[in-house]
C-alpha cells in the first residue's frame, strides 16, 4: 500500500525518475534510427544508383538478364523499352526497368559475381 501513496507523491515521483527528463527518454530511439539509416537505408540507395547508372549505360550488344531471369543480348534499345534476342532470330521487348543487371563472359549476372567476390569464392 505504501507503493501506491508514494507514487502518488509527486516530488517523491520526479526525484525517482533521476531527471532525465523527455530528452533523455528519445536517446535510445534516436540512436536506433541511425544505426538503422546506416545499416539498411544509405547501402540500398547507393545500389539503387549504380543500378540506374548501369541501366543508363547500357548499350547494343550487350548481355543482360531481366528480374524475370531471361538471359539475353540487346540488339535495340529506346528510352523506355529494350529489344532482347534471346535465341537465334526470336527477339522480345522488355521495359528497361526490368532489367536486373549485365552478365559476364561465363554467363553469371555481375551481381552474382560480386556476392562471390564478398564471400570468399
């Protein structure tokens, strides 16, 4: 019974909480916040910009795969739209979007590469 009067007390309430204050209530959010803007959000958007530097770069000839996994050669591109050959005379388009990155000469897509690279292989 003594717990509730006490905390009922509101000098006895102000002086238990250290004065601390509301500031001090957010640090640890704020500090969560920037390891998480660190962590997660600036790594994806310095991917996202060399991605739209690949797709800007790309150029006759080159070979590609889609997000759809079609693996194949451009043989013509415009703003927008991207025409694919992907077997000896059948050719599709795709929209530039969907192209997820460039391949290698072994056939791996560069992004699988690079993960290799990180991992050790």
């Amino acid at each position: 019974m003594t717990g509730v009067a006490f905390a009922a007390d509101p000098v006895a309430g102000a002086a238990a909480g250290g004065g601390m204050g509301a500031f001090g209530q957010f640090i640890p959010l704020i500090l969560i916040f920037v390891v998480f803007y660190f962590l997660l959000i600036r790594p994806q958007q310095k991917q996202a910009k060399q991605h739209q530097a690949f797709l800007n770069d790309l150029k006759k000839g080159y070979k590609i795969v889609t997000k759809g996994g079609i693996h194949g050669e451009i043989t013509n591109l415009t703003d927008k739209v991207v025409t694919l050959e992907i077997a000896k005379g059948v050719e599709i388009k795709v929209s530039r979007d969907a192209i997820a990155g460039g391949l290698t000469k072994e056939g791996v897509p560069d992004s699988d590469k690079s993960e290799a690279k990180k991992i050790g292989g």
